[in-house]
C-alpha cells in the first residue's frame, strides 16, 4: 500500500460519489507524492478498532465516547446517504446519547462529504455557527440578570 498509495490512486474513484477530472484527482496527490509522506495513509488502516484491537486506539474510542455523551457542548453532524461509514444505525445512537446534537443532512455522499457538497456544508456550518453563538450570548446576558 505505501509504494502504491491505494488510498489516493484507486479508492478516490470510490469513496466520492460524483465523478472527478484528473485535475481534481492530481490534487489529491498533491500532499503524497513523497512514498515518505503517505505514513498517514498506511498507519491509519491500522488503528481502525476492529475485535477490541489494537487495545489503546479502543480504549481511547470508550474515553472520548464517555466524555462526549456527558458533555452539553454543541455538537454537529454532517451525514450523506448512502453513506460509507455512518449510517443509520450511527445516526440513531447519536440521536439517542448525544446532548444538543444538529444533523445535517449533506445529500448523496459516501465519504469525502466536502467534496460531494461544499456550499451546503460551508451554509449550514456557518448558520449552526451563527445559532450556538447567539444562544451563547443570550445565555451569558440571561445570567447577567
């Protein structure tokens, strides 16, 4: 996978749902032309949690999930249909232990969401954005009084 680049040469063609130009594609390459520079891209298979495996990365997913369903911070989510990797079974458990949780709903996607719907992310981030900060504001008045 390192000599190949796996992730950049065939998987971008699979993981993104609408088609790509080859210029869109040499973008991609960009950053990892370098064999040196795509250990992220070898690494990262390797840590993924599979069976409780490997130990640390699992027990580091249990810790940030225990903080992050505690805690009251907004939080948002952006999603796609069909999806890669987040699905509706997902979608449920964060809809169920998530405090103060937006979805989003991007369209059709798989799993490089930016690059599927751009403008609707860039529009939604910045109206949540816009939201959170005025209930921020309200919040910090109302203790005021």
């Amino acid at each position: 996978m390192r000599e190949h680049s796996v992730f950049i040469e065939g998987m971008t063609r699979t993981i993104i749902h609408r088609s790509i130009s080859p210029e869109e594609h040499d973008h991609f390459r960009e950053p990892f032309k370098d064999q040196d520079k795509r250990k992220p891209m070898w690494v990262f298979p390797n840590q993924i949690p599979i069976g409780d495996q490997p130990s640390e990365v699992v027990e580091a997913v249990h810790t940030r999930n225990a903080w992050f369903t505690g805690s009251p911070i907004p939080k948002i989510l952006f999603y796609a249909a069909p999806g890669c990797n987040f699905r509706e079974p997902h979608l449920n458990w964060c809809r169920t232990n998530l405090q103060n949780l937006t979805l989003f709903d991007t369209g059709e996607g798989y799993h490089y969401l930016l690059e599927e719907n751009p403008h609707g992310i860039a529009q939604e981030l910045h109206r949540w954005f816009l939201q959170i900060n005025a209930a921020s504001h309200d919040n910090h008045l109302s203790e005021q009084i």
